[in-house]
C-alpha cells in the first residue's frame, strides 16, 4: 500500500538542546534504515518549515501507523496522511512510480 505522510515538527523550545539533538540523530537513523528497506521511498522537505512530505510503500496500514509510532519525534509531530492507489490514466505501474 502507498502512503503520502505529511509530518510537521513542532519541538518545544525549552527543551534540552542536548535531547533534541540525540532524538534527531535517531530520527535520521531509522528514516535512513526504512528507507534502504524501500518502506520509505521518497522524502522531501516543505521549504520555510519544519516539516516533510513523504511517500511510504507498506504492506497495511497498520504497519505504517507503527513506523510513524516509532519515529523518535512522533511525540512532537503533527501527521496527515493519505492512502494513494494507481491511477487510471498513469503510464506508469505503481511500483514504476516509486
């Protein structure tokens, strides 16, 4: 199944910056592992914000809602997401498009 995951970050500021940075180092980490997995296929940044918008290709939606579960930031993220399926009039197969 294809995901398009819209995260923003919203990270309090009177956090520890020391915390902060350790949960990004884990953040990247594992988007880095997921996505040599092929779960994560695309990430790109929104431009001005602390935010992406990402393309997930997993088996339910339960297995994503776990992924986005585990992200170390997830506490401080809000996500929207939508569940995408080929469309008619692409000359690409689903998996082409990934």
């Amino acid at each position: 199944m294809i995901f398009h995951v819209h995260m923003t970050v919203n990270i309090p500021l009177d956090l520890d910056k020391t915390y902060v940075d350790d949960l990004k180092a884990k953040e990247k980490a594992l988007s880095q592992e997921l996505q040599r997995q092929g779960k994560w296929t695309h990430i790109w940044r929104v431009a001005g914000k602390y935010a992406n918008i990402s393309i997930f290709n997993v088996a339910s939606a339960g297995e994503l809602h776990d992924i986005l579960l585990s992200l170390p930031l997830f506490p401080f993220m809000q996500v929207e997401v939508t569940s995408l399926c080929q469309h008619a009039s692409s000359v690409k197969n689903e998996e082409e498009a990934l």
